[in-house]
C-alpha cells in the first residue's frame, strides 16, 4: 500500500532524535556504563494528528473502527522514541550497531486520541556480559484522564567488538525459535519491498537498512529488513482481529522478542497457540517473532 510522504511532517521529532543518535554513536565514547536506572525524562505532546493514525493503522493491517476516540499502544515509538533516545546520552556503546531484541507493552487503560500526551522515558539496566550489552528502557504514556495508561518495555541489543584473540570460552549455537507444527494459521501476509519504507513514513523510523537495499546489503543483510515494531503491529492486529473478536480493548499485555531479521519482499505467517503468537514462513520454520498476549 502507498503512504503519502506528506505525514513525514508529522515526523521530524522522532527524525531528529534518531539522527542524533546516530551522530552521538560516531564519536568514541570510553569508560564504564552510566549507574542505573537512570533519570526519568518527561515531555508533554500535542494529540496524535488522526489523518497520521488512520495511515498508520492502514499500514500496519489494523481497523480504524477498533480505536474510536483512543489511539493504538503499538503506535508508540511514534512519540516515545525521542524521549527514549535521550536516555542513552553517555552510553559508552557503538549504537549505530543497536538491533531490536524485544518489547513488552502493559496496557492499563485506552489512551485518549484527543489529548495531550504524558511520556516519562527512563534507562532502567544494562546488562553487559562482555559480548553485547542489553540496554532496558522504559517509556510510559498517560494523559489527563488516563495516567499511566500505557507502559512499554524495550530492550536494545548491542553486539560489542570481540576481545584480543585468546581467552574468549567459544561461543554457545544460538538457539533457533520455531513455529511450533500444530499451531494455528491466523493470517498470511505478502510484504512488498516498499513495506520498511511505509513504516517509517507513519512513524519516523527512518532507518536507511529499512528502505535502502544498498545500506542493507553493505550492513550485512541480502535485502532492506522490516522493523521489529512493524511486524509486532501486524501481529498485535492479526490477534486482536481473529483471538479477542477485533475488540482491541481486551488486549492487556503484549510481551514479544524479535527472534531474526525479516528480509523484504517477503511471505509470512502470523500463527498462534495457548496465548503464544509467532510470524514466520511457515509450522516448523524459523520465527522472526515470538510473542505472548493475555
């Protein structure tokens, strides 16, 4: 589906913060990580513009009818991605490196689409084990009639440079998570190569290894790769729609980890069982997401 440049306007916050970022992650920085958890940082917004909502649920495969008056809480890094950016102002790893590992959203109450936004970003823990640091983040958005309505918790990968040679115990396999056979099919899915670039057009996440095949392939990846949160979208949509009766009030928690990259153009499936969501090819196959809901 075609997504108007035009709500890249809408964007430019969540742009710059990105963008810095990125420049921040270009010079070195040494010594030891920042103490954790870190200040809590705390901004007021405007509502969401609904022409941006209606385009971003049109992407991401939602019902603009499920969110009369309330806004969708897997539209969050909309606007909690520049507070979280600046949480890690002093972070001493090469975040142009950063990968997804996963996300748990708490929905305590629907989030008004009419209202100012409450968003409060903290960085809670880093563990580093010397091979990669996970970076815990927390960004939690209320209004005036809701407050902490909706707390989302995200945890960044961070692969660190391989020590000296020696010394290092190998490396244990890195477990594979499967589509378990017997679970059930809720929705099959044929991703064009343009679906990075939609995503960040509706929410700013203007990656280049999202949309740009060159950038892609020169970090390692054989094609542009779809964002963790845009599969999590149409996940959290595929289950509201076929599992809670296209009520998306009933959705309470969503607790997911980005298991491998999904390369674009591709062909996948959301599948389910006993509260456990995956998408991926196919029962039996490598998962690119698995999920628990309640």
């Amino acid at each position: 589906m075609a997504v108007s440049y035009l709500h890249l306007r809408h964007q430019l916050p969540v742009v710059a913060s990105l963008g810095a970022t990125a420049l921040g992650a270009l010079r070195p920085r040494h010594g030891a990580p920042p103490p954790t958890p870190g200040p809590e940082l705390t901004r007021t917004l405007a509502p969401r513009s609904p022409e941006l909502v209606r385009a971003y649920l049109r992407t991401v495969g939602g019902d603009p009818g499920a969110y009369r008056g309330v806004l969708p809480p897997h539209l969050f890094p909309q606007w909690g991605f520049p507070l979280a950016a600046r949480t890690l102002a002093g972070v001493p790893y090469p975040l142009h490196r950063v990968l997804n590992g996963g996300c748990r959203l708490e929905i305590h109450a629907p989030l008004p689409a009419d209202e100012p936004l409450h968003v409060r970003a903290q960085l809670m823990a880093i563990d580093d084990d010397g091979r990669r640091a996970v970076l815990q983040q927390r960004v939690t958005t209320g209004t005036a009639s809701a407050p902490d309505a909706l707390v989302a918790t995200l945890f960044a990968i961070v692969p660190l440079p391989k020590a000296g040679a020696g010394g290092d115990a190998p490396r244990a396999p890195k477990q594979v998570v499967r589509v378990p056979d017997d679970a059930a099919e809720l929705a099959y899915w044929r991703l064009g190569a343009d679906a990075g670039l939609a995503f960040a057009t509706v929410t700013g996440d203007i990656n280049p290894v999202h949309w740009s095949r060159r950038y892609a392939r020169a970090s390692g990846f054989r094609g542009t790769i779809l964002h963790g949160f845009a599969t999590m979208a149409r996940a959290i949509e595929g289950v509201i729609r076929t599992r809670l009766a296209g009520d998306a009030a009933r959705l309470r928690v969503w607790d997911a980890r980005f298991t491998r990259p999904l390369v674009l153009p591709a062909q996948v499936g959301l599948y389910a069982q006993d509260g456990h969501a995956w998408v991926g090819d196919a029962p039996g196959g490598p998962a690119y997401l698995a999920a628990t809901y309640g």
